[in-house]
C-alpha cells in the first residue's frame, strides 16, 4: 500500500493573479523537499491545467491526471538540490481545490490511489525549442508604429480622414470635395506600405496558427528570417495592390464609368485598414494572454473578415447607384467583376 508523510489537501490555496487583460487563476501549495530523500509525491491535477513546479513548467495535463515523482528526481530533473522547499503550483480557469490533491510518503505504484499513477521515467524533462515568433510579432507591431507616427506627423489629416469608419457608410469618397484623388502620390503610397505591413504581419500569424501547408516555412527560422519573409511578403502585397488598381481602372474603362476607380479603390482600402486595426488589437491580446485559443480566434476572424468585406462591397454598390448615373444592371456587372468574383475566388482559396 503505502504510507503518507504529509498530505498537503488541506494546505492547498486558490490565488488569483489579474493582469491587463485576463486573470490566471491558481491552486498553489509550498512542498518540503529538503527531508525523507527516499519519498515521493503523488499529485492529481484536472484536465486542461497546466502544472509548475518553482518556476519551472512541469507538464500540461489534457486529462485527468495522477503524477508520482520522487524527490531524488526532483532534485535531479529540476535542479533543487539547495532548495529546501518549492511550490507546486495548477493552473487552470475556474479551477478549485478540491479538484487538486497531492500528498508525500513512501507509496506502492500499483496500489496507494485508484486513479493510474503515471511513470514519472515518461514525463523526464526535456530542452524545448524557444519559439521566438511572437517576440517578432511585436518588434513588428512596433515598426508599424512607428512607421504610423511618422505618417501621422506628416500627414495628420489624411491619415485622419482614411481612418474614418463613419466614412464608410457615406458617399464621401465620390464626391468632389474629396480632397484624396490620385493613387500615385506620396502620401498614398506610404499608407498602403504600412497597411501592407499589417496585412503581412496577419498573414504571418494566419500561417502559424492555422497552418497551410508548405507556407509554415514562413514562419520558422530565428527573428531576422521571420523579418525578411515579412518584408518579402510585403514586397508582394504592394505589388498585388497595384495590379489591383490597375484593374479596377481598367474595368472602369471597359464599363465606361468616368474617374471613379480611385474612390472606389480608396472606399475598400479604407475598409481593409479598419479591419486590419481590429485584427491585429484582437491578435495582440490573446498572443499575450491566450495562445492556445488563438488559432480558433483567427478562423472566426477570418469568416467574420469575409462577411464584413461582402457587406462593404454590397455598400459600395448601392452608394455607386446613388452617385454615378449609369445603368444599374451594368453597374451590378462591373461590381461582380472588378470585386466579388475576384474576392471569392481567392476566399476559395485561403478558406478551402
């Protein structure tokens, strides 16, 4: 059977820690480990917590799970030779103490507790490869930043008046008041380079946290690879944009539709920003607080993008009607072809 030295139920205390954006919250006990050398531990956790030892992660448990570990592997594995004791700490939302136990003696493995104890020779511990992706991803969001402040001492009021949400709702960009009419000017340029940062920077963590396929080497490597990728995916979105232009000038060529393809670029830049802002506000804080959920954040955040682009295009269409005479049924051809087939067809390809 076994008997127990000190069993440590009682002594175990919920502690909740707040940060800026959510609170952790903790079953956390002290262990003596500087007497009985020949003891052991055995410890019950609850599915989905993560346990630490000091400061030191121990394991993550996906279920229920029951622990034996003695305290010469302690000192071996963790390195606490010189402590005489340590805190063993669960962690894990809505977490309570009844649903931790742990207690020291000298113990059978087969017999002393009904739940399977694990084989403490499976769970060594191990040198883990630091992921530094999330250290680039703001050092990144940083540069954006800083690029933004520029463009904002530069150009207060452009960048005011592209940011403007309520803006999308209105016909403003159509009309001759709008002080914004030509794609390559300065002010434009630089915009759509630091947008282009953004849309990257997304990208990048889209294929970490969602995975496609041979583009997770885009993610890999140390910090000025991951720089150079974005820098390089960057490169290829300005140049997208540019086509994208083109494009639509030409179709507003081919349907006749005057000098409308700058307000209608510049209404769905204006909707990518706004949407972009957000994504990356959202992104921000569940890297900091929540990675483990931030790969199902990104695929509702991806549908919702989509939805929100189609309402925008449906918006463009019908401000469109109300301020350029022309036919409505070709006016809904030219919409179809210069946005919606292209905005599916590439959706297809991203959603699968």
């Amino acid at each position: 059977m076994g008997q127990v030295i000190e069993n440590y139920d009682s002594k175990l205390a919920y502690v909740k820690q707040s940060g800026w954006f959510q609170s952790s919250e903790i079953i956390q006990v002290s262990l003596d480990i500087s007497t009985f050398p020949s003891a052991s531990f055995i410890a019950t956790v609850p599915s989905e917590s993560t346990v630490f030892l000091g400061n030191v992660l121990w394991f993550y448990s996906p279920k229920d799970t029951t622990v034996q570990i003695s305290i010469e592997e302690l000192w071996e594995e963790f390195d606490f030779k010189e402590e005489v004791r340590v805190n063993f700490s669960v962690l894990k939302n809505d977490i309570n103490t009844s649903e931790v136990s742990i207690k020291k003696g000298l113990f059978d493995n087969d017999s002393f507790l009904p739940l399977n104890v694990e084989n403490p020779s499976s769970m060594k511990m191990e040198v883990r490869q630091i992921d530094g992706f999330y250290d680039f991803f703001f050092l990144a969001l940083i540069c954006i930043l800083f690029f933004a402040a520029i463009y904002k001492a530069i150009y207060p009021l452009v960048l005011q008046y592209i940011l403007n949400p309520q803006l999308i709702f209105t016909a403003e960009d159509f009309s001759e008041s709008n002080a914004i009419q030509k794609f390559f000017s300065l002010d434009i340029i630089f915009f759509i380079i630091i947008n282009n940062l953004t849309v990257a920077l997304i990208t990048m963590v889209g294929v970490k946290e969602v995975g496609f396929g041979r583009l997770n080497e885009l993610i890999k490597g140390d910090i000025n690879e991951l720089f150079l990728y974005w820098l390089i995916i960057t490169l290829g979105l300005f140049v997208v944009t540019i086509l994208k232009f083109l494009f639509i000038k030409f179709m507003t060529l081919i349907y006749e539709l005057g000098k409308n393809e700058f307000a209608h670029f510049f209404y769905l830049l204006r909707v990518v920003s706004v949407l972009m802002i957000i994504l990356v506000i959202i992104i921000s804080i569940y890297a900091l607080n929540r990675q483990d959920i931030l790969s199902l954040v990104l695929n509702w955040s991806l549908i919702i993008f989509f939805w929100s682009y189609l309402v925008a295009v449906v918006l463009l269409m019908f401000i469109m009607m109300n301020r350029v005479s022309f036919n409505n049924y070709h006016l809904f051809a030219y919409i179809c072809t210069a946005e919606l087939v292209p905005f599916l067809i590439i959706s297809k390809v991203i959603m699968g």
